[in-house]
C-alpha cells in the first residue's frame, strides 16, 4: 500500500482540480449539458490529466535537487527518494500514451493543444523556469491552453474577452504562487527557485494587482458580449479576487491550496458557479 500511496501522490490528484478550465467554453456557451460534452467530457478530462500528472512529474525529476531545500516539496516521492526515477519515467511514459490515445478519440486539435501544453511544461522544467516573468506566463499559459483545449474538445468557440479573462487570472495565480514560494523559502528562495532572484517583492505585489483588475474588467466586458445577465456575477466575482488577493499577500496564493483550502474562497466559487448556471440553464428547469 505505501508503494501505491507513493505513485498517487507522484500524480497530484489534487491538482486535476484545474481540469475544470476545460469546461469554461461550453458552461458560459450554454453547451455544458449537450449531449456533445457530456459524452466527450469523462476523456478530454482524464486526457488532460494524466498529460497534466505527467509533466508533474517530469518537473519532480527536474526538480529533485533543489525541492529538498523546500519544507514541504522534500516530502514529494522523487525527491525524499520513494519512488526512484526509473519509477517516474515509466510512468510518464505511460501517461502520455494512454493520454494520447485517448485524445485521438476526442480530435487532432484537443490532441494538438496537449501536445502543446506538455512542450511548454517541459522546456519550464529545464530551463524556462529560471527566468522571472518568463516563468509566471509558462504557469498562466497551463491555464489558458485547458480553456482552448476545451474549446476544440467540444467544439465551442473561445471569445476574445473570455480569452483575455483566463489569460490575466493565469498570471495572477500563478503571481499568486511566486508570492507564496517567496514568503515561505525567505532567504533559501534562490536557492530553491532562481527566477525568484528577478523579483523583488513590489514587482510581484504590482503584477499581482495589475492582472487582478485586468481579470475583472476584461470579465465584465465578458458578460456583457456573452450574456446580458451575466453582469449580475461580477459582484462575485469582485469579492473571490479580493479574497485570493488576500490569500495571496498572506503567502497563501498557491492556486490549488486556496481553492480547496480557504473554505470562503471554495464558498465564493460555488456561488459563482451556481449563479452563472442558473442565469444560464434556468430555463432549462424552468427557473426563469
């Protein structure tokens, strides 16, 4: 059994949690329940993730040095020395077979998107992460290729502003991230991350600001192209970014651990979502 828990955690479950920005397109479009998505949902999903746990992977391996600096990153498999990584490769390898394989039942393009995000998780991995800015768009881009990828999954055109949307709250998350690395590693920061050299706290505090009040005015210009009563969301909206900006200057912007960790911010999104869903399929149950 601790052979097996070693392997899940290798995976990071936990994070297939961003999996849902696969269904951004279709949940705004009013596609969310067609039977087009709900069929293509259960792979496109699991497709994502094992590509998303195996560039996990591939970043643990990378990482196995300099993760044992961090109080919490030496407990992972590879680095602690649990899972040895002839391990870890084998199961990369298996991922990205059965990843594939079950992309090509979803299509070339879903296919093309993953084959893209598992090239920019890799160069980050060996090299892209050492540059400050260049590495926070790499962590973004994960984000944003999930929405284009979801969009080609079920066939559901990407609106520029909900683009630009999920572009700037990318990089606010993963700001988010890099503010709480910083926080956290205090003077084995460089050692642990050397683009954390290239940014001095009131830089990552004004990119942090910056793409926070960019996220919200591009979403409002969203709602308004979308769906007039989408407006009525972005109250919510307000209160979840200054929430996680919170969050975020506490040292607490890792974007899984405040999604599943705040019970407040978790409490934001689901009313989030439940408003977007009944402003969007109410009529569906006769709601409105």
């Amino acid at each position: 059994m601790g052979r097996l828990n070693n392997i899940i955690r290798l995976l990071r479950p936990k994070h297939w949690v961003k999996g849902m920005f696969l269904f951004a397109a279709p949940f705004f479009g009013g596609e969310l329940l067609s039977w087009g998505t709900l069929s293509a949902a259960p792979i496109a999903f699991l497709a994502f993730s094992f590509a998303a746990s195996a560039s996990y992977i591939i970043n643990d391996i990378a990482d196995r040095k300099t993760d044992r600096l961090h109080p919490d990153k030496r407990q992972r498999p590879i680095a602690s020395g649990e899972v040895s990584i002839a391990t870890g490769t084998a199961i990369v390898a298996l991922l990205l077979t059965v990843s594939a394989a079950m992309s090509y039942f979803i299509n070339y393009t879903f296919l093309a998107y993953i084959i893209v995000y598992l090239s920019i998780q890799t160069f980050y991995s060996m090299s892209f992460k050492n540059t400050a800015v260049l590495d926070i768009f790499c962590i973004a881009s994960g984000f944003v290729v999930r929405v284009l990828a979801g969009g080609a999954a079920f066939a559901v055109p990407i609106s520029d502003w909900l683009f630009l949307s999920m572009f700037m709250i990318s990089l606010m998350l993963a700001t988010g991230k890099r503010i709480g690395e910083a926080k956290l590693l205090h003077e084995n920061a460089a050692a642990h991350r050397e683009s954390l050299t290239g940014f001095t706290p009131g830089l990552l505090n004004d990119i942090l600001l910056i793409t926070a009040a960019a996220s919200l005015v591009f979403y409002a210009m969203y709602t308004i192209e979308q769906y007039k009563n989408f407006l009525y969301t972005v109250p919510v909206v307000t209160f979840g970014l200054f929430r996680y900006l919170m969050l975020a200057k506490e040292g607490r912007g890792d974007p899984t651990d405040a999604m599943t960790g705040d019970r407040l911010l978790s409490l934001t999104v689901i009313l989030w979502l439940l408003s977007v869903g009944i402003i969007r399929y109410g009529r569906l149950w006769g709601i409105n």
